[in-house]
C-alpha cells in the first residue's frame, strides 16, 4: 500500500509541476493558479486519508473504535478551496479550482487501473 501511495503521490507532484510551468509559460494564469490550488489541497487530502485509513486499520486490529476517516477535512478543505477562488476571482476560477480537488480521485483511479493484478 505504501509503494502504491507513493507512486500517486509522485504522479500529483508531476501535475503540479506541469501546472506550475503552464501558469509561469502561457496567459492561462488564472487557470493553472486554480488548478495548483486544487491539486495542492487534494495531495493534502490524499496524505491525510492514508493517515486516516492506516490510524483506521490499527484501530480494528486493536478492537477499538475509530470516530471518523476524515469527512469533515475533507468537505472543510474543499470548502476553503471554493472560499478563496470566490474570494479572490482576479487569481483564481472555481471550476478550475473544483477539477483540481477531483484530481487524486482521478489519480487514484488510474492508478488502480495501470497496476491491478489480475487472477491467473
């Protein structure tokens, strides 16, 4: 799980490169400024899932009860995205904002895709 996690995170650190030079090279600003916003919360949110499922696992294993995976982060980070493209709509777009937050679902997804193991 934890080559796997890296391997994500790795691909979400290429898109932030690649947004950050799309934002410093061409007139899109606004639009790489609100992807680098979104996809910089999302790898936050992928960091703290992973701590949250793994804090989850040893949690079961120990028989103990676990409140939360991270809801409430999530939908406050997601919240706090949207709160500064609208605060700030000279710099940053909200759809921009909203496609960067859906990245590592995305990564994630892909990820599962180019690397499942099929039954022999």
């Amino acid at each position: 799980m934890q080559q796997m996690v890296q391997r994500q995170q790795k691909y979400l650190f290429y898109l932030l490169s690649l947004y950050t030079l799309g934002w410093g090279f061409t007139n899109y600003k606004t639009v790489f400024a609100s992807l680098i916003l979104g996809t910089a919360i999302s790898l936050f949110l992928l960091w703290n899932l992973v701590r949250k499922v793994a804090k989850f696992g040893r949690a079961v294993a120990q028989g103990k009860k676990v409140r939360s995976l991270g809801t409430f982060t999530r939908l406050a980070a997601a919240v706090l995205a949207a709160a500064i493209a609208v605060e700030y709509p000279q710099y940053f777009s909200i759809i921009p904002v909203v496609i960067g937050l859906m990245t590592s679902y995305a990564v994630i997804i892909i990820d599962f895709l180019l690397h499942r193991k099929h039954p022999s």
